[in-house]
C-alpha cells in the first residue's frame, strides 16, 4: 500500500510539473508551432514551414500453420504453428530547415520467426536514413541509406501489400537490397518516374570491401495519372483507368558480400563476383480489380574470370515472374486476390569443362542442379480503415519439383502449404 500511493503521489505531481511547464510555454509555442494530424500521421511544425516532425509506427501481428513435407524423405509430414510480432517499425520524417530539404529515419525490430522467412537477422536496424534536397518535381538528390526502387514487388511497402508477404522470388530472391550511397529522383512530363543511384553494393548492413560501386537506374512511366502502390489493389475504386510499366537495371561490381542467400553462396565461392540486375513490371487498376505482373533476372559471373585465376566458377542466373490479381468485392473495405509466381536460382549452371586460360571450372555455388519452385495463393483483406488498420488472411502452396528425394533417391515433388492471418495497424 505505501508503495502504491507514493507512486501515486509521485505521478500526480510529476504531471503537475508538465502541465506547469506548458502552461507557461504555451503561448510562445502557439505562436511558432503547429501540431496536428493528416491523412493519418501527426505533425509537429513551425508556423514558416521549415521545419517538421512526422513520426509513424507500424505492427504486423501474425498466426502462421505450416503443412511441410519432409525434406529428406519426401513422404513424412512436419507441421508447424505458431504466433510472432514482425515487421515492428518506428520512424520520423519531415523538413530540416528548410522547405526543399527533408529527412527520413526508420527502425526496424525482427523477431526470429520474421528473420526465418524473409531470410535476414533477427534484432534492431537501422533501415532508412537520409537527407533529400528537392530542386524541383524533375529533380531530387538524396543522399544515405534508402530502398532503391528496383522490383516492384519489394518496392512496395510492406504495409501496403494485398498479402501477408510478397512474392519469393521478385520480392525476395530477386530484390535489391537496401543500401548507402547517393541518387538522383524526379518526375517529369507528368508521367515518367526516374531514379538512377551510386551505391555501395554490399547491402546497408555491410560497407563495400573495395573501391568499386555498383549502379541502378528506375524507369516508371503512368500514362493516366498516378498509379499508386503497385501490389496493394485498387483500394481507390479508380472511376479511370490506371496504368503503370516500369524496369529497371542495376549492377553489382566485385560484390564481396550479400544478405541474400542466393547471392551469397555464389559469392562464398567465388570470393567476389559481379552481378547484372534487370526487371520489367506492368499493371492496371480500374472500379476495383487490380491486375500487376513482373520479371527480374540476375546474373551472376566470377569477379576473377578475367584475371587468370586458377579457379574458374561457372556462372548462375536467377530468374523470377510474378502475376498477382485482385478484387474488392465491397469498395474500399473488403477484397480478394490470387498470385502465382515461379523462379529458378539456378539456370545457367554449366561448368563446360575448361574455365578459360589461366584455370579449370569448378562446381557452380547451387551443385549444378536447377532449384526452382511455383507457388500459388489465395488472399482476402478487411480493410477497417484503409492499410492503417486492417486484417489479411491467405492461403499459398509451395511445389517445389526437385527438393526431395525417397528412401530409394528418386526425386520426387514437395509440396508445403501455408495458411496465414494477420492483423495490421499503422500510423
């Protein structure tokens, strides 16, 4: 009891000193700042506009059942259940001193479970922070550490997709990481979208081991007026017809290090390697339905072919497609959708004998057979109040043709399925 009313004693007196202290600054801080809250954020500005707060926070709580089949042996059945909290974010944004200059800061908080299945590590990270100097809509120069507009399956929030995760192979496997250098933006002639960068090639989460950069460059032409986020659906129920094509192209010089898995292991055996990026996206949305549908390839060659090593790595393509449609059966409110994706991290794996002058090939990272996979969904949403507050529900079988084999060795077709609910609140 005596610790109950101190604390009591203690709470009330400690908002009798906050409510003094606004009382007394109020009047100077209503006459230079501004809160309030827009479109679902609140602010926090100066009355001239040069400076502001914006800060937002996102939560994605999931219930996830997983019906494996067995790895080895290709008949048994390994089931798994279980809830986590992923994709807890925090961030701020808004002006720096001036009204062309802006700033961006997020953090994100990954639990194992996330960590698992988006293969990256569990803990805190910094993922965006950078400062913009807007000369114009046709030209922005930004400078730091931001996601480089690459597919548009990873591209699009997280917050903003019309399932529980994006596709594996272009949001995943085939993305371009977030990473640290400096880039260029714009819009110009109302419709097409630029963006072309110098990175550090090795992700945000590793400083590049040498002195080559790596290079990307975003081309997004909208013919009738800004298209939106590419996979969330037409939560709008556009009145007119909305169209976006987009591709893009980036290069990974000497890449000595990567957080992608597929990536990775290549570059662990070949010490360093050189990537080639490119991908190609369309989509419309018009009352409603949604429709996108995307490409991206990577190359993968020995960094060292050319300099006459003694070992020579036969080089690796990943290639992956993606076809999402959806339907809001209640405008704004309620929607269905369908995906179907394949790729293959695998399809150029060839030694063919002789390396070139200087060496021998070598077995390729991936052991020389293709790994491919198809998988296939179904999803439902309930938006409460747009993505700020909404649950998603989906259903995805993953057929992998060539991942398992009997107790004879025969290869044979496992197929994992997954039935996901998550419930989402942003601000």
């Amino acid at each position: 009891m005596k610790n109950y009313k101190t604390l009591m004693l203690g709470s009330v007196a400690t908002s009798a000193l906050l409510l003094g202290a606004a009382a007394v600054t109020t009047p100077a801080v209503a006459k230079n700042v501004e809160v309030g809250h827009k479109k679902g954020k609140f602010y926090l500005k100066t009355k001239d506009g040069k400076f502001s707060i914006i800060p937002s926070a996102q939560f994605q709580m999931l219930y996830e059942f997983r019906d494996n089949d067995d790895e080895i042996t290709g008949a048994g059945n390994n089931s798994e259940t279980g809830f986590s909290a992923r994709r807890v974010r925090f961030g701020v944004g808004g002006r720096a001193g001036h009204k062309k200059l802006t700033y961006k800061m997020s953090m994100n908080v990954t639990t194992n479970s996330e960590a698992d299945q988006d293969g990256d590590g569990g803990g805190m990270a910094i993922f965006d922070s950078y400062l913009q100097w807007k000369f114009s809509k046709a030209l922005a120069l930004r400078a730091g550490t931001w996601k480089q507009r690459f597919t548009e399956s990873h591209s699009n929030s997280s917050g903003k997709l019309q399932f529980v995760d994006r596709a594996r192979g272009t949001g995943n496997r085939g993305r371009l990481e977030r990473d640290t250098g400096l880039g260029i933006r714009g819009k110009v002639a109302k419709m097409l979208n630029y963006e072309l960068s110098i990175i550090n090639g090795n992700t945000r989460k590793a400083p590049d081991a040498n002195g080559n950069q790596s290079y990307h460059a975003h081309l997004r032409v909208e013919p009738f007026g800004k298209f939106g986020a590419p996979y969330e659906g037409d939560i709008k129920n556009s009145k007119k017809l909305k169209v976006q094509v987009a591709g893009a192209v980036a290069y990974k010089d000497n890449v000595t290090f990567s957080t992608r898995t597929n990536q990775n292991t290549f570059i662990s055996v070949a010490g360093a390697a050189d990537i080639f990026h490119w991908t190609v996206g369309a989509g419309m949305k018009w009352r409603g339905f949604g429709l996108y549908g995307e490409f991206v390839q990577a190359d993968f060659r020995d960094a060292d072919s050319k300099a006459g090593s003694t070992t020579k790595i036969a080089r690796e393509r990943l290639r992956a497609w993606n076809v999402e449609a959806s339907y809001f059966l209640i405008p704004k409110k309620w929607a269905i959708a369908g995906r179907w994706e394949y790729h293959n991290i695998n399809t150029k794996s060839n030694p063919g004998g002789s390396g070139g002058a200087g060496g021998t090939a070598v077995t390729q990272a991936n052991g020389g057979a293709n790994q491919d996979e198809t998988r296939f969904g179904i999803a439902t949403s309930y938006y409460f109040r747009g993505h700020a507050h909404r649950i998603t529900a989906d259903w995805i079988q993953i057929q992998d043709p060539d991942g398992a084999t009997d107790s004879n060795g025969a290869t044979t077709q496992s197929e994992d399925n997954r039935f996901r609910i998550q419930w989402q609140t942003r601000f």
